[in-house]
C-alpha cells in the first residue's frame, strides 16, 4: 500500500497506520492525513540483518507523534 492509498482510506475514514524505514517521510504523511481531517500513526521500522529470511523489518517499532 503506497501513500497515495493511505490517503484515500484516511479520507474514507479509516483509521491509518503508516509503516517505512525514513521516519521523516512518514511524520509528512501523517502530518497530510491528520490535516486534512483524518486519523492516522506512524510506526518507523527497522531493518533486521539477522532475520534475511523472514520478515524485513523488526517488531521493535515505535509510534511517531
């Protein structure tokens, strides 16, 4: 799911939560939402050199406000 998405479920009225590696991309994408009326957090993901074979990111994310 791309930004262009979350923004459409967000206008719809859902409830977004955003995932990425930059975590100021991810503040400018839920800045957008939340201004425009919608609800949205941002969970920064961490890559996992240790776990190549699962998944890429780790399950230590934390929320950005």
């Amino acid at each position: 799911m791309g930004k262009s998405d979350a923004l459409l479920f967000a206008k719809e009225g859902a409830k977004v939560v955003i995932a990425d590696l930059q975590e100021d991309k991810l503040r400018g994408i839920v800045r957008e939402i939340v201004e425009s009326g919608g609800e949205a957090i941002a969970l920064k993901q961490q890559r996992s050199f240790r776990r190549r074979l699962g998944s890429h990111c780790r399950r230590d994310s934390y929320e950005v406000r």
